[in-house]
C-alpha cells in the first residue's frame, strides 16, 4: 500500500504527483529530491532505492533519465513497491510510445487518468495495458521519434542494412498508423546482458548471461501464440558440481539454463515435451522469460593490456581488443575504459589509422582513460597505444595503480548462449492473416572487465 | 548558463506564481461555463489542463474552484475525469465549496454508463471531508451491488475510504458485513481482493475496541477462507496474489500434511517474473516450515536459483530489494550458500549499496574450502577506485581472518595491504591488524615486524592512528623505537585533535614504561603533564587516574594498566539474535532492507501485516515502572520487550525468594510487602481506603468461598521465556480454550495499577510478558511452564475495567492439562485484589 505517487525530472521538477491516502505531508516531493541529491557528502555514493526519513519511506527507481518515486508509512514490502514503479513507467511507455520528459510533461493527464486507475486509495488494482486501455480516453500526444538521442532502446537494432523499423517499438498501443488501421506485428526480442571477468592472466574467472525475451504485440483480437525454443534446452543443474565446470560442452552441446522464470500469460504444458511456451500476449511490452546461465560461454572479446615502464615519470600502456565472433556481426557503441594512476598528468595516444570513428581521451577528473569505437567487425583487431607521464616516481606499482579494464559494447543480432527462438507460431484468424513477425537478437555488455 | 536567484524568480513570467494568472484562468473558465458553443469542450480541456498542471507543480489553483464546478456539466469524460482529479485535490481545504460537487457526483453515480457510475463514486468517496459522509452512505450501498464489476471495486475501497473519514458511520451502515459477503462470493477476482486489504484494514483497527470485530479479524485466517483464497489464487492479479500470500503467512496449518499441500499448490509461483510475488511466496514457505528442520533447509535450497534469478533480471533497484532478502538467508544459513560465493563477487558498475551488501554476504559464506579464492576477490576490490568499497572490502578480509582458523595465508594479505603505501588502505589494515593480534596474539611476531616499518606520520585517521599506537604499547617489548615513536607523537600532542588518540596515546605510554622504564620515562612524564592540562574530560580523567596510580603504587599500577591478556575467542556481534529473528520474521518487508525490525522506524498504526507482533511491540513489559514518560513509552517498552529477558529473571528470582513453588500457595503476606515496596501509593491501607470510600464492603467477602480448591497443576515458579520464543508459539498454537469471567470488585479496584496484577500472578508462578492498554481496556499476555517438563501455557487476557470482566484465552504445548490450567489461572485472577 502506497500513499503517495510522483514523478520527478532531473532537476527535481514535479510532472505528476498523486496523493492516494493524504496520510503524508505534502513537501515529500522536494525532501525526497533533497535527500537523494546530497546522499553523501562527497556526492560519489547513490542513495539506495529505498530509505526513510522521518518516518516515511521514500521508494524510486530511475527510468528514462526520471525519478519515479512512492512513499508510504506503511512497512510493506519494498519488492512489491519497486516492481510496481517500474511497472507504471512500462504502462506509461506502452501508451506514450516513447517515455521521457518531453513526453510525459505533454501526456500529463493522460498519466494522471492511468494512475488513478493503477492505483486506488493506495492499492493496486490493475497494471495490465491492456485492461487500462478501456478506462482511459485521453488520446496520447506523440513526440517526435527522430529526435530521440542515438541511444534509445530502438537503436541496438540497427545495424547497417538490417535497419529495424525503428519507429515500431516507440510506437504507443493506442495511436493509429496514418492509414487508420493499426498495423498488425509483433516484435520478440531475445536480450542477453553478458558479465564475464578475465583474470590478469586472461583466464575466465566468472562469467554469466542475463538473458530475458521480450515480447511487445502490436496484434489484434489477442491471438494465441506459440513460441518455440532450442530442443535441446536444459533447466536447472543436476547438483554436486560446481557452477564452472561445464569447460568440455562449449562449442557444441546442450544449452543448459541455471534458472529461468514467466510472465503470467505464460502457460508451460508442453514445455517439458517440446520446449514450446504458449501465451496470449497482452498489449504493451512485458518480459516473456527472464533467464540465467552460468555454463560457460565463448567471450565475444578478448583484452589484452600491457604495461611498460618509460623511465621513471613515464610508461606506455597497450591496449588491444580482438572481436573473437563471425565477421558477418559487427559490435557497436564500444567503449573501454581504465582507471590510470591518480599521479598520471597527461596520456597521448596514437590510434590505429585507417579505422573510423574512433575517440580516445584522458579523463583529467577521475584520470581515466577512455576509448570509444562506433564499430568492430567480427574476426578484427584493434590496438590503442596510450603514453603516459606521471607527477611523481612510480616505484613500480603502476599495474597495482590502474585497471581494471572495462568495457562496453552491443552486438545486435548475437547471442552467446546459443538460446533461440525456432519458431513463432500465431494462431490464424483467416486464410490471409500474416502479421508481421520480428525475432531479434542482441547481445550487451554488464559487466565486463579484465583485470590487469 | 547562470540559474536564477529566488528574487528574480518569483515575478518572472514563466513561473506562474502569480495571483494573475490563476485570476486569468478564472474568468475564461466563467466565460466558457455557460457556453454551449460548438468546440467549447476542447477549450475547456485546454484550461483544465493548465489548471491541473498548476496544481501539479505546487501553485494554489483553489480559488477557480467554483468554475471548476460550473465547467462540470459535459458529458465529455476527459473533462470529467480532470475535474474529479481537481476537486479530490482540493476539498478537503475548501470543505464548503465540496458541498457544491456532491450534486452532480451524486446525479453521475446514477449514470448509465458504469464507467461514469465508477468515477463519480471514487471522487466523491476522495473528498475526505467529514461532514459530507452522509452523502456517501447511499451512493456506496447501490455501488456495492452494483451489476458492472468496476463499480464495485470502486465501491469497495469506497467503503475503506469512508472509514477512514468516519469509522462509525460505516460501522453502522454494515459496510464491513456486505464487504465480507463480496469477498466470499463475487465473482470478480479485484472486487475479492479490494474487499479483503478494505476488510483487514478495518478489522485491523477495530479489534482494539469490539469483540467482534476481533473475531472477524481472526475468521480471515480461518481455514475456509485460507483454502477459499488458496484455491483461487492464480485466478487473481499478480498483484492481488501477493495480498493472498500475505494472509496464508498467517494461518497456521494442524498438521503436516496440510503445509505440505500449500507448499506443493504454491511451488509454480516461485516461477513468476513479478519478485514481489516470488517473495511473498518464499515468506509462506520459510514460515511454514519453521519447525521441521529438514524441509525447511530444503526450502532454501529450493529457493536459491529463483532469487539468483531475480537479483540478475530486472532494474538496479529490483535486484536490489532481492538481494537485501537473499543477503538476510545468506546471514542466516551461511553454509548452504557456501558453494554459491561466486554469485556474491562484485561488478564493477555496481552501486555501491549493492557491493556493500555483496561483501557482506561473501564475508558470511566463507569456509576452508573457499576462503582463498574469496580473499583474493576481495583483494581485488581493494585497490578498487571506489575508495568507500576498497575499505569495505579490507575489512571484510579482516572479518574472514577473526572467523576462521586457519590465517596463514590471510595474515600475509593483511600485511600486503599494509605495504600498498594507499594512506586509506593501511589506515584500514592497521585497524584489523591489531583486531587480529587480539585473536591471534601468535601472530605478533610477524605483524609487529611489518607494522614497525610503518611511519606514523602516514598514518592520519584517528581509528587508525589509536590502533597502531596500541600495538606500540602492547609489543613495545619486540619493537626497539617503540619508546621514541610514542615520545615524537607526544610532542605533538596539542596537533592531536582526536580525544580517542590521545587516551590511547596515555595508555600506550604506561604500557611502554612498564616494559621500558628508562627509555620511557621522559616520555611519560610529558604525556602525563598534557594529559593533565588537556581540554578534554576524558583524557583528563585518565591522566590524573594514571597519575595517582603511579603515586600509589607501580606495581599496582602495572597490574591495572598492563595486566596479561586472554585472547578475543569470540568478538561481540552487533545484532542481537532476538532482533534478527524478529527481521527474519518481517520477511518480504522494509525490515528486511533496512536490517531493523519494524518497531524501530515505524509507528505502531503503520507496522504492515504483522498484527501480531505489533501488539506485543506496543505492550509494555510487565517489570516496567508506571512512571515513564509516555513520549518514551512505545520505544522503551519495545527494547525492554527484546532485552529484558535477563531483567526480568532477577525480578522473577528476587520476588520468590529462591524457594520453588510446588503448589499455588497464595503467599499474600509476602504479595503484599512487595506492592507496598514498588507501590507506595497503593500499599494495602490505601485500596482499604478507597474501597471503603466507594464502600464495597471488602471484609464481607470470605477469601475461601471464592477461591476454588487448587488444582494438582504444578507450575514452574521460575519459567523463562524470551519475546521471540512467545511471538512464535503464539502464532503457532492452536486457541485452547476462550473463557470469560467477571472479576471481583476489589481486584477491579486493584487494577488501577497494572503492575499489582502482574506481580500478583508472578506470585502464583504465572509470568506476564507484556501488557499495555488504556484504562477501561487493559491486555496482558502471560506464560507459565509446568514444573516438571518443560511444557508451556501461553495466556492472552484481556480486562475491561468498567465491565470488570476478563476474557482470557489460553494456548498450550500439552492440550490435555488446559483445563487444569485454565482452573487455576482462574482461581489465581479471583484471587486478585484480595489481601
């Protein structure tokens, strides 16, 4: 049970603000921003997602750049409360196509009319799209797609001549194409955020993928869908052995999951026979499955470091990347990143010629060194050579003083853990339904670091 | 770009602040009020809106309320809904003007449209104004039977907002009656759930006062309904389902055929993406299996993959709500998660209250068989440019140190940190050093070695700078410039701004001279002369104390400051067992996250589901003086409640005179020495006189023809139990039996002071354990153990003083002697209040 909702901007600007009970004075909304603006004094810890302060307890997640906070004085429980949060910013997005705070400020009421049927006296009564759909009647403004920043969610996919419908999954669930008629598609997307740690030596100490299926139906009159996965899909693993042994099945074998959990819609009969899930998606988007795997898995880089004392105010650092996947995938957004010194004064590069659309930069601040690459061709190798002068002797410490290596990077249309969807069956409606169907792979980085 | 100052800000024209603007919307909204212009509608949306957006950013729009109302009257929805939303906000301030919106609220509530019916009921059931409720009675009738579902969900928490503004009035319309039909019968699954969290609200708080009302609380978790909800369950919102798991915690099934059966119908939920969810039904599983061992180890392995699952999918701030619960199993059962440590390892982009928690989860899990690897981790982190994360992580190497046997290999990480020349790092490892040394005094010789190299003007943080001059004093025996550093830190004695440097430093020094006289001295008799004239009580005390000492006698003084030491085998914990049970049993709550039990951060109306635990939580303990400062009252009467265990066992033992009870003789001599001790006021002379005052007759009553004869039940004089182990077995025991009896008069009359009921019945071998309560309502919860076998008797017993009647209810380990029991806590209550 939650007493009061409210969304807040960057600079701690109210967009919307429901106050359910009154059981909670009213400036909890300029507190809050207070509060978690100056969490520590240095300003280099974040406030958790929960605290309480003066017997409230304050709740937010961050979604879009927005605060999206609930408090209560209740103790309830703060899983339900965040889940929920996260939950309204979906239903929002579902109906505003894209959400930040352009749109929201312009679909305000639209918000308020779906927040007081999410939430009713505190308690949630529904959070379904779907169901919303027939109490609310404002008709969404929609914002202009194109000038979205280049990271938004839809842009993972574009990759070259594979350019995805970029307008689709910004789409809202209630707008109409020009037409007049919706078009009829739905979008499965199979996500998977990889966390892989090399030790110094290059040895895989922890690796895992975070893999989730999205689904977001764009489809009328709620057809049944069957989703099909790999047949030689295994869950859970049989006990006793450690979670890192599964060194002899890469390359080929079975695919075998830790643990995976459904969405509600989500019915299991044939699982167990045939790996097929069978759903009736609701509109909006939600997560179909969310997976787990530790088995072991090809990283889809390498890094290698080397560092090399230049007398004793200067040293050299190498850094070399090699894409270990096919050359018909290309990774975007690269970034890799390590920590230098904090007696490192300067650093000039010298990249590698002939490749485009590579940064590299010394972060004076926290004297981090930062190299960012638009793309890498699968099978390719790329060097960056940083030399670096220091404001006092090194003693020989440099390694212990600087790294990790980290990195980020997306990989559209990969996925290492060989998880798939065979197959996407919708239930026809007549001889001539054919909907559009988009199955897409992409493949993140979480964490991703090599130690030096 | 320079942000504006508040001067400027306020008359600036962006910033509608001004009374201007709002009298601009005022008189368009007029003008538009009558109109019935083609297009007028979508002007109309347009004003509204900005109306609302003022009211969203703070600025006062309740002056256009009247327009507002005026405006009202369109059949277009939007428009309707923006001014439900208005008027909801504003009138509870304008409880006048809210008196003009009950007409069309009540006219929309007759709508044919059910959406409109719907709306016009929950706004004008959000009012909040007190004296429009009986505007509200009919309205909620009709919604409640309402044929269209979404009425009557409105209508349900209808009823809950109504009781909020007056209880009474929706008592006596039978509301909760109807409510409770509804939640037994409807068909609809949020009509169900709206009426149970509406229905566990309002019996919730009226239990306090009607019987009955506590009776229906009590039906909720009455098997019938349990299996009702249970049998439903998936037809219900995810949502909704966590509201069902939450009242399944709280029933308690006979036996274990039936926990096996709501575990097994349960087992998919464990399944579901929503982590809210996937909790609630984690709580069912651990409460269920409380007192059977093994399932309930099964349960934790059973749950471990799902909130792995969990804390890796879904947002930063969901994983973190899960992790905050696997971290408090993982403390629980370190052992079960030992092979797991992996998952526990940090990643870098982490936020900083998750790397907290993991460190302390992969302190927890630490074992021979993985202790290296996870010390190596955590070495990692210690170089980590998150400095905050870099001495966490040092300290939880040092913590694995103090937990295990085998240091080797750890002790030299330790001293590695310490040569790192990171100033936060050895400031860090200095501490644990010398923790360490308390443990392993073994050790010295290699520490002592590596911390003499250290110099202590790199040393700069005052927890540090203590500990390393502790071991200057502890080992200035095996370290040679001990003498010398202590005397350069003493000449710098008035740089030194911290108080518990400088107490250590005076220590330190004695030890010193004690082992080093000649070197010493000089030094001693400088540090003593600072001390002396030092600003600080403490220090100062501490000078003057050695000082004397030494004048008194060396030897003495040796044996006071540097006695031989015992090694820390264990060091002390900083949670009490008794709280983390109590966290443990507010799973799936805040609790969990903010690692305090409820009572500690929140007032008692807003403790959540967990009724049970609040009442004992708002009693006070049955030792407590009547005299404390009710500001203080609930907090006190919570920490004695937890930590009065060991209180109470000397007041127990001092109150029976060491000599066990065989049978509940009625010892009123010595009942009433101690009333007349604790109670001047109510000494046996002064209820004498009252009683004749109110002229009761006290005398006219024979002691002997009220008492029945005592019972063969031998009760244990000295039975102890904790809170906890009360909390527990209350929820645990099935109800033994319900009585209710009138009290004598003279025990009515008695009752003005609690305390003499409670030691009255301490004298009879009956223990409170808590009470509270305002006069006439007062509530106490007794136990008693039998003499022989350690079986126990657990009482609730509540009085009410103008009735003089006591309803007691009775739970018990052996349900063959209740009868017996129940006689003679019957006979010891009669006995009440007669000298």
């Amino acid at each position: 049970m939650i007493s009061q909702f409210f969304v807040l901007s960057q600079r701690g600007d109210n967009i919307v603000f429901r106050d359910y009970r009154g059981e909670v004075q009213k400036g909890t909304a300029e507190i809050f921003f207070r509060k978690v603006k100056f969490w520590k004094e240095d300003g280099h810890e974040e406030a958790p997602p929960v605290f309480n302060l003066d017997g409230v307890n304050y709740f937010h997640v961050k979604v879009a750049g927005l605060l999206f906070v609930a408090t209560t004085r209740v103790n309830v429980s703060p899983s339900l409360v965040l889940e929920l949060l996260q939950r309204i910013a979906r239903v929002i997005k579902d109906y505003l196509g894209i959400l930040n705070e352009e749109s929201l400020r312009k679909n305000f009421v639209l918000v308020y009319e779906l927040l007081d049927e999410v939430i009713d006296f505190g308690y949630v009564q529904t959070t379904s799209t779907e169901v919303l759909k027939s109490y609310v009647f404002n008709e969404p403004i929609v914002v202009d797609a194109a000038r979205l920043q280049p990271l938004n969610p839809a842009a993972i996919f574009m990759q070259g001549s594979k350019r995805m419908p970029g307008t689709a999954v910004t789409k809202s669930v209630v707008a109409t194409e020009p037409g007049g008629r919706s078009r009829e598609e739905i979008f499965v997307d199979i996500i998977e955020k990889i966390s892989v740690t090399f030790s110094s030596s290059g040895y895989i100490l922890t690796s895992e993928i975070d893999g989730t299926i999205q689904m977001k139906s764009y489809l009328s009159g709620n057809p049944e869908i069957r989703l099909a996965l790999n047949e030689d899909l295994n869950i859970g693993r049989s006990g006793g052995r450690s979670l890192y042994d599964y060194r002899s099945s890469t390359g080929s074998g079975a695919v075998i999951l830790d643990d995976c959990n459904f969405h509600e819609s989500v019915r299991l009969d044939n699982f167990e026979v045939d790996r097929t899930l069978n759903l009736v998606p609701p509109d909006g988007e939600f997560p179909v499955m969310n997976y787990r795997m530790t088995q072991e898995f090809k990283p889809p880089f390498r890094i290698n470091t080397l560092i090399e004392e230049a007398g004793t105010l200067k040293a050299e650092v190498i850094l070399k990347i090699s894409a270990e996947f096919p050359s018909s995938i290309t990774a975007n957004t690269i970034l890799v990143q390590m920590p230098l010194p904090k007696y490192t004064t300067r650093a000039t590069f010298e990249l590698e010629s002939g490749v485009i659309g590579q940064t590299a930069d010394f972060k004076e601040v926290n004297k981090r060194l930062e190299w960012g690459i638009k793309k890498i061709v699968g099978g390719s190798e790329l060097t960056l050579r940083a030399k670096l002068t220091f404001s006092q002797e090194s003693h020989g410490n440099i390694t212990k003083e600087s790294g990790p290596v980290s990195m980020t990077f997306t990989i559209p249309m990969y996925n290492v853990s060989r998880l798939q969807v065979k197959y996407l069956q919708i239930a026809k409606k007549f001889s001539a339904y054919n909907p559009y169907r988009w199955v897409r792979y992409v493949t993140q980085a979480n964490s991703y670091v090599a130690r030096i | 770009m320079v942000p504006p100052t508040l001067s400027q800000r306020s008359p600036s024209p962006s910033q509608p602040s001004g009374k201007g603007e709002v009298g601009d919307l005022k008189s368009q909204l007029r003008q538009l009020a009558g109109s019935r212009a083609p297009g007028v509608d979508d002007s109309k949306r347009e004003l509204f809106k900005k109306v609302i957006s003022f009211m969203t950013i703070g600025i006062d729009v309740s002056s256009v309320f009247g327009e507002m109302v005026m405006c009202s009257a369109t059949s277009d929805i939007v428009l309707k809904k923006m001014c439900y939303l208005y008027v909801g906000n504003y009138a509870k301030v304008n409880p006048d003007l809210a008196l003009l919106t009950i007409n069309f609220l009540q006219r929309d509530c007759k709508d044919e449209d059910p959406m409109i019916r719907g709306l016009a009921l929950r706004s004008l059931c959000s009012l909040r104004v007190a004296n429009l409720v009986e505007y509200l009675v009919g309205p909620l009738g009709s919604g409640l039977k309402d044929s269209n579902s979404y009425v009557r969900m409105v209508a349900v928490i209808g009823v809950l907002k109504l009781y909020h503004i007056s209880a009474s009035t929706c008592v006596d319309a039978d509301f909760p009656l109807t409510l409770k039909h509804l939640m037994l019968n409807d068909s609809d699954t949020q009509v169900v759930a709206n009426s149970l969290c509406a229905l566990q609200e309002i019996w919730g708080s009226e239990a306090a006062n009607s019987e009955e009302a506590s009776r229906e609380k009590e039906a909720l978790i009455s098997k019938p309904v349990i299996y009702y909800f249970l049998n439903r369950i998936k037809e219900f919102s995810e949502w909704a389902q966590c509201l069902v798991l939450d009242l399944v915690v709280k029933y308690f099934p006979s036996d274990s055929n039936e926990i096996f059966d709501i575990m097994n119908l349960l087992e998919d939920r464990l399944q579901h993406a929503n982590g809210a969810v996937v909790l609630a039904t984690i709580k069912v599983f651990l409460q269920l299996t409380l007192s059977m061992t093994d399932v309930h180890q099964q349960v934790y392995e059973r749950i471990k993959a799902p909130l792995l699952t969990l804390v890796s999918s879904g947002s930063p701030e969901q994983s973190y709500a899960v992790l905050s619960h696997l971290h408090l199993l993982v403390m629980r059962a370190p052992y079960i998660f030992s092979s797991d440590y992996k998952h526990f390892y940090c990643q870098y982009n982490e936020p900083s209250y998750v790397k907290k928690l993991k460190l302390e989860m992969l302190t927890a899990v630490a074992n021979e068989s993985n202790t290296y690897e996870i010390v190596t981790e955590l070495c990692e982190y210690a170089a980590n440019v998150d400095i905050a994360i870099a001495r966490e992580s040092i300290r939880a190497v040092g913590k694995i140190a103090l937990q295990q046997y085998d240091v080797n290999a750890i002790v030299d990480r330790l001293l590695q940190f310490l040569e790192m020349e990171k100033d936060y790092v050895t400031a860090e490892a200095l501490v644990l050093v010398k923790d360490l040394l308390r443990k392993y005094p073994q050790w010295s010789h290699d520490c002592i070695a590596v911390v003499g190299n250290i110099s202590s003007k790199n040393v700069q943080e005052p927890k540090a700078k203590a500990a390393l001059i502790w071991m200057l004093g502890e080992y200035s025996r095996d370290m040679s410039d001990a003498p010398y550093i202590l005397e350069s830190l003493i000449e710098n004695w008035d740089e030194e701004n911290s108080a518990e440097v400088r107490l250590h430093l005076l220590t330190a020094v004695m030890k010193c001279f004690f082992k080093r006289p000649p070197e010493t001295q000089k030094a001693l008799g400088a540090a003593l002369s600072a001390g002396l004239a030092d600003f600080h009580q403490d220090v100062h005390d501490r000078a003057l104390f050695y000082y004397r000492l030494l004048q008194h006698n060396v030897t003495i003084a040796e044996r006071v400051v540097n006695p031989p030491k015992q090694a820390v085998s264990v060091f002390a914990d900083t949670q009490s067992s008794e709280i983390k049970d109590r966290i443990f049993d507010e799973f799936n709550s805040l609790s969990v996250v903010y690692e305090k039990p409820s009572y500690m951060f929140t007032d008692r109306e807003h403790r959540g589901p967990f009724e049970f635990s609040d009442e004992l939580g708002n009693l006070s303990i049955g030792a407590e003086s009547a005299n404390d400062v009710p500001a203080h009252r609930v907090e006190a009467n919570d920490k004695d409640l937890l930590l009065g265990t060991s209180e109470k066992e000397e007041s127990v033992g001092a109150s029976i005179n060491g000599s066990a009870y065989t049978a509940p003789l009625y010892d009123t001599s010595s009942l009433s020495i101690t009333t007349s001790q604790a109670q001047p006021g109510h000494s046996p002379h002064a209820s004498l006189a009252i009683d004749d005052l109110l002229g009761l007759g006290l005398t006219a009553a024979p002691t002997s023809a009220i008492t029945p004869s005592p019972p063969s039940l031998k009760l244990n004089s000295r039975a102890v139990l904790d809170p906890a182990t009360f909390q527990q077995k209350w929820r645990q025991l099935p109800l033994s039996t319900t009585q209710e009896y009138s009290l004598t008069p003279q025990g009515t009359v008695a009752l003005t002071a609690p305390q003499a009921l409670i030691r009255h019945m301490q004298a009879q071998s009956i223990q409170c354990i808590a009470s509270g309560g305002q006069p006439p309502n007062l509530k106490f919860f007794f136990f008693s153990q039998k003499a022989e076998e350690a079986s126990t008797y657990l009482v609730e017993c509540k009085i009410n003083t103008s009735s003089a009647k006591a309803q007691i209810n009775i739970k018990a380990d052996d349900q063959r002697t209740t009868e017996e029991f129940s006689a003679l806590f019957r006979s010891a209550l009669s006995n009440f209040g007669i000298p």
